[in-house]
C-alpha cells in the first residue's frame, strides 16, 4: 500500500550555494496579509508564506515534488496500519538554542487540536487520535482510521509546524511579537524585525539542516501594500524584487508586456468559491434553505467572471476537485448548467415555497482575495438580480476583521478563497466538508463524512477516485455548503535578474524564500 510505504532520508544542505547565502538581499511585495504568526491560529495564505520560512515540519514539500519527504525527521512510515512512527534527525534545534525532541512534536501536535482555533487548521487532524513519545528522537501517532492514505502529506502542511515547548503556551495562541521574540521555531529562516503587515525581515537561520536546503539569499523583506497598484508600480520601477499576490488581472497583462520583468506562473489548484451559513443563510427551513442554494448554483455565469472580471487569468470552476486531480469531474456543471438557467432556479424556489425575491446579504474580502474581487463580486451580484429571484446586499470587510466576523455567524452568505495544503483532491473535500471544518459554517453530514474517510483510505487507485467522484456528486446534488466559482494557478512577477521563482510555484503552494537569489 501507498500508505505504508518507507520515506526515505532526504539530502541535507544538498548544495544550493549563491556566494555562501551572501550578496545582496531580496525584498518582496504583498498584498496579502498576514492574521498570525502562530500556526495554531492562522489557515491562510497571507500567513502560510512567514510559516513557510520559520517552522519547519517532520515531513516537508521539496521545490517541485508532489510527494512529502523528511524535513525535520530521519524517516516517516507506517509501523501499523493504524500507527506513524518518525525518528528525528540528532541534534535538532530551535533558532533560540532550545533542543527540538520528540516532546516538542507531541507537544505540537497535542497543542493543535488542544487550541482548536477556529481560524486554525486542526481540522486536518481529524483522523489523528492521539501522537506519543517512544524516546527522545522517536515519536508515534496514532490514528482513528487505518491506512490513512493523506496523513503522511498533512504532516508537511499548515498543521504540522513543530514550535518549541518553552516558547508557546500549551492551551492559547501566542501573539506574533512574543512569536518573533521567542524564536521557538527552526525553519530556514528567522525574523529579525517584525512590522506586522507593514514590513518583515527575515534572516538564514545557520542551524536549518531540512530539506529545503541552505537559503540562497541571507536576508529576505516582506513589504505589505494596502493597494495592488502601488504593488504593481514598485515591482515595474524595481523598487522591490518580487511581488507575489495579488496583482489585478489588467496589471498582469501590462507587465508580461514589459521587459523589465517576468511574470511567472505555475500550479496551484487556487479555488474562489462561495460559501453559505447554514444556520443564517435566507429560508425558514432546511429545505427552502437547500432549494435557495440550488437556485444561486442555477444563476452564476462563471464564464462571464472568468473572461469579463479576470481575463483568462482564472477559469469556471464546477467542482471543489480541481480538473487536474485524480476522480475530478464537474457535478455543478452536469446539475445547473454552464449559463444561467432562469427558469430551474425559479422552479427551485417555488417548489420549496420560497417567495421571491429573496434577500441576499453577501459578504466579500477586497485585499486578501486580490483588487478584482470587488470588480468579481459586483458582477455576482448583478447576475443574481437579473433574474429577478434575488435582491442581494453587497459588503466587504477587511481581511483580519472579516476572518474573525466569518466564524462568529456575521456573514449568511461570504466568499472564500482556497490554496491546496497537499496535492490531493481530499485536500478539496475534508477541511470543507468533515465535522468541525475550518470554512465553520455548521455543515456536517455523517454519510458524506463516512464517504470522505472512505476515500481517505482506499489505498486502492480507481476505487478511491470513484468514492471522490461520489462526494463531488452529493455534494452538487443533496448539499451545496458551497458553490464554486472559479479555479487559477500561482502567479508571481519579479525582476529580470531574479533566479529560483519557477523553482517554488509548485502544487504545495509553498512559496519558499529559500530558493530564490539575485
């Protein structure tokens, strides 16, 4: 089985080399933001990208690999169908001195699921039934369901950071100036100056020895924009190195016309998606709430957002699987067609008894999802009202308050965004869909949950993709918690003598400092 097949030891400091990780320093542009340091409390891309430089996991994504490979550990596998044991590598230790063991990837991994953080992403640990020490370097979890075919790439995602137990509290989220000060991470990288979503600097941390190698660059800036298109000015006047989200569609285009710099694109698997409150959203019953989800499914022209709003730059999205994952296939599209349908949606309604025209009070991000998505979301709601089925309040909210408002039922109906955390179609469907999901938006159904477990286990190839095509199916037909809208790939532009950004715009969606120079 897949599942219980022996990761091999990776290289170690495997010879990336630009002048010893010496000249001069790299400065990258943003728009995303980052809602914590603490990888307890953040499951978001703006955040995922410092995580991505200060911790490092047992199991970790190589620069292109699809496959988790030891970072931290010496090994990972399977001792039991329903046991993963790792060994660590000797001597690890945090950036401050502190000595990583097998106590701190308890510790971490308790911790995770401890906290529950709502905005956290313990959710990918739902299979995980508890994680023991065997000795100092040697740590066993072990798991609710045998033969987890995903737990081996969870440990390399925003779930699997390992934090020093003397530095982060067992039962509360540290706040990101202690997280800085403590340094109880032993990633590739440490922060040496901390400016929240202003300005952070980053500095190779000499005791890195995973997987990721010796950084390139020895100090690394982060530069935050409230506007895309400042973002955009700096990277074409070369006032910063790279800018990695969001850049406007009409901005992309500008710069591939430009030969100062290079835009770079790659994998991703990003999904733009719509997400309803099952317990806010419009409609006094359960059914009148399903047929109000079918009919906004039946009313969205996708191809009209994709050419109008992003000019190619994202394509219609009919399914939470992305096209290019094994048993993907495309229920919404099947179900409520590539164009408005009218006439089903009203019947959808008028068979729940759902008088019209209904109330929409839909809520919108205008940075973390990039400029367009104001332009995006106008357009929605113009597509919903020419119907004459909907009347749809439109408002938006700054990231870091609007990813506090989501989880508190402030918003009925929201959108969201998605970057895969492992390159598998159940990375679409678990933190989605299972019990306690991270989008916490009281969907829960036991039959699509025990599916879900189903397929998460099969070590079987094409009986795991027809169980994935199963949920997709039910998914469109019996529940719609979500409507996709849209699927893109990374995109990043830098300058023309920047070297290494194709090398990290892989499926992890890890964007790695490491690898890039200039």
């Amino acid at each position: 089985m897949a599942g219980l097949a022996l990761f091999a030891v990776a290289g170690c400091g495997s010879g990336r080399t630009n002048g010893g990780g010496g000249g001069a320093g790299l400065v990258i542009g943003t728009t995303d933001k980052i809602y914590s340091l603490d990888p307890a409390a953040a499951y978001d891309q703006g955040s995922y990208v410092p995580e991505t430089q200060l911790y490092q996991h047992l199991l970790n994504f190589a620069p292109g690999a699809t496959t988790a490979t030891p970072d931290a550990a010496q090994q990972c596998a399977f001792a039991t169908p329903t046991t993963f044991s790792c060994t660590l590598k000797p001597g690890l230790k945090f950036a401050n001195g502190d000595p990583l063991t097998a106590t701190s990837v308890k510790f971490s991994f308790d911790r995770m699921l401890k906290i529950n953080d709502p905005n956290g992403p313990a959710s990918l640990l739902g299979n995980l039934d508890h994680t023991d020490v065997l000795n100092a370097d040697t740590v066993v979890f072990t798991l609710k369901n045998a033969n987890d075919q995903t737990f081996a790439p969870v440990l390399a995602t925003q779930a699997g950071p390992i934090v020093d137990e003397k530095v982060f509290p067992a039962d509360k989220v540290l706040e990101d100036d202690a997280v800085v000060k403590g340094k109880g991470y032993s990633g590739p990288y440490t922060i040496t100056s901390y400016d929240k979503n202003k300005l952070v600097q980053y500095q190779a941390n000499p005791g890195y020895s995973g997987i990721l190698g010796k950084p390139k660059t020895a100090t690394v800036s982060e530069k935050y924009y409230a506007s895309s298109d400042n973002l955009k000015l700096d990277i074409q006047n070369g006032n910063i190195d790279v800018a990695y989200r969001s850049l406007s569609p009409t901005d992309l285009d500008s710069l591939g016309k430009d030969g100062k710099v290079a835009v770079h694109s790659g994998p991703g698997g990003e999904l733009r998606y719509i997400v309803f409150n099952m317990n806010t959203m419009p409609g006094g019953t359960p059914d009148q709430k399903l047929a109000v989800r079918k009919a906004v499914a039946s009313s969205i022209d996708r191809d009209a957002l994709s050419t109008g709003v992003y000019k190619g730059t994202y394509q219609p999205a009919y399914s939470p699987v992305p096209s290019a994952y094994p048993g993907a296939i495309e229920p919404y599209k099947t179900i409520y067609g590539d164009k408005p349908n009218k006439d089903q949606a009203a019947k959808f309604l008028s068979d729940a008894g759902v008088q019209t025209p209904v109330t929409l009070n839909l809520q919108y991000n205008p940075d973390h999802y990039g400029s367009s998505s104001s332009e995006e979301y106008a357009a929605i709601k113009n597509q919903l009202e020419a119907t004459g089925l909907f009347k749809v309040n439109l408002q938006s909210t700054e990231w870091v308050t609007y990813n506090k408002e989501r989880v508190k039922d402030g918003y009925p109906v929201f959108q969201m965004g998605w970057f895969p955390d492992y390159p598998d179609a159940d990375d679409y469907l678990t933190p989605f869909f299972a019990p306690n999901n991270f989008l916490q938006n009281h969907f829960e159904d036991p039959g699509l949950t025990a599916q879900m477990t189903a397929e998460a286990t099969e070590p079987d190839k094409d009986k795991r993709a027809a169980i994935i095509q199963q949920i997709q199916t039910d998914m469109a037909q019996k529940f719609l918690s979500i409507i996709p809208l849209l699927s893109g790939k990374q995109i990043a532009v830098a300058t023309k003598s920047v070297q290494g950004v194709d090398t990290t715009l892989d499926p992890s969606t890890k964007f790695r400092f490491s690898v890039l120079s200039k």
